[in-house]
C-alpha cells in the first residue's frame, strides 16, 4: 500500500484517499506514487527426467499391488498335505492392499489428484514408521550379520523410495 502526506496537516494517509481523515482537507491534485509491481516468479517446469521417474514410481506401485495379488491366489492355491489352503483372512487382506496398490499406481499414472494426495499421506507415514523401526530394530540388524546388513538396506532404500516419490508428486504439481 503507499502512503501520501496530507499537505495542510502533514499527516500520514493512505495512497487512495479523497480526503484527509483528519482535517478534511481534499486531496486532489497531490501526486501519487505510482505502486510498483513485484515480478511474479514463472511457474518452474519439471525436468524430463522428473516425468520419466514419476511415471516408473507408478507403474511399479501398480505392478507391485498386482504382484501381490497374484502371490495371495498362488499361496491359496498351493497345496498343504495334499489340500489347497484357500484364500484365508491374510490372504484376501494381502488382495486388498494389493488392489489398493494397484488402483494409486493407476491413479498416480492418470495424474488423479485424490490418489496424488493419498500416495502423498502413505510416502509420509512410511518415512515415519520406516524410521521408528530403523531405530528400533537397529540393534537386530547388527545381531543378524550380513542378512540384517541387507535389511537394513532395503528398509533404508523404502524410506528413501517413499520421500523420493514425495519429492516427485510436488515436482509434477
């Protein structure tokens, strides 16, 4: 906002009043100054390489919630002292949460804004919880040698994998 001086009272105003506020002198004629515009700062685009990533991140979210799927009507179907074991309750959880996958994949691929933001909230809670279980099992990792070296990786790589994909979605906004 820019400020004028009244020129009787020498008060401060503001830079559109008619009139002084506080003798009443009017304020025509006065010079006004004129508001500068701050340059607004243009819309960054993402880089290439930014899409191709975001697109990968997608598609293995969708093949990885497929791939689940799959594993959950294999083991159903894998025989136990000659019977099928059925689908059973972790089997149609492992369905849901694969499906669920699946549908954020697509979602995340078609640029859905509902699935953006719960792919958004999931990468989030990931880097939490991945992050408490670090600490926590840290210790077990140490324990187990050379296997608890490569847990410890892969859980380092599903943090960073979850913070990178939130970096992506924000690049691609």
């Amino acid at each position: 906002m820019t400020i004028i001086q009244c020129p009787k009272c020498q008060k401060s105003l503001p830079g559109n009043a008619g009139r002084c506020q506080f003798c009443g002198d009017p304020l025509t004629g006065i010079a006004r100054p004129v508001a500068t515009i701050k340059a607004v700062r243009p819309l960054t685009v993402a880089p290439k390489w930014v899409w191709s990533a975001y697109y990968l991140v997608a598609a293995y979210i969708a093949i990885s919630g497929l791939l689940e799927v799959g594993g959950a009507f294999v083991q159903a179907a894998k025989p136990v002292n000659g019977e099928a074991q059925g689908l059973g309750v972790f089997g149609i959880v492992a369905i849901v949460f694969g499906l669920i996958s699946v549908a954020i994949g697509v979602g995340l691929a078609v640029r859905n804004e509902f699935f953006r933001g719960v792919a958004n909230f999931l990468c989030g809670m990931r880097i939490i919880f991945g992050g408490f279980s670090l600490i926590a099992l840290f210790p077990v990792y140490l324990v187990l040698g050379g296997f608890g070296a490569i847990m410890l990786l892969l859980k380092v790589l599903d943090i960073a994998t979850a913070a990178f994909m939130i970096y992506l979605i924000g690049e691609t906004d």
